[in-house]
C-alpha cells in the first residue's frame, strides 16, 4: 500500500505536506515524493527511503506554493529504483 495526500491552501502547504506524510509513513517505506505549485512552476523532490532522510531543510525551502500533493511509497511491482518514486510530474 502507498499513503497519498493532497492539500491546498492560502499559504505554502510544503510543511502540511511533509507532517501528513510522516503520519503516512506505515503506508510506505521505500520512497517519498513532494510536489508543489506555485503559478505556472511544478517544484518537485523525490528519492528512496523515509520522508526524514528524503527531505532536508534546503528540499523544503525550495518546496513553494499554495497547493501540492505528496506520496509515500510501498512497491508491490515494479525496482526499488528513485525512477519508481512518486509523484510523477
């Protein structure tokens, strides 16, 4: 199973987005994923392994806008690879 949320608001949502996914985190360990959008700019990060180690708080700071969705992983197909990691932009 993955864990999956998604939120907008009237102020940046990066740090509502990283805290539901922590929450999720038993939905998921292999892979995390954020991305957010600001206007017309899609800021994405993603890699392997748990939402503490995947975002620092440089990733965060670049994580603007008012709405985002973020994934955690858990493969029942597909490599382990960061390739697998989702969300897809």
């Amino acid at each position: 199973m993955c864990g999956i949320v998604g939120i907008q608001g009237t102020t940046p949502v990066n740090q509502a987005l990283y805290d539901s996914l922590t929450v999720l985190q038993h939905r998921g360990q292999d892979a995390a994923g954020i991305v957010t959008i600001s206007g017309d700019t899609f800021r994405q990060r993603k890699a392997n392994g748990l939402v503490r180690d995947v975002f620092e708080e440089r990733h965060m700071e670049r994580l603007i806008g008012n709405v985002g969705i973020g994934h955690v992983r858990y493969p029942t197909a597909g490599s382990s690879s960061v390739a697998q990691a989702q969300p897809f932009t």
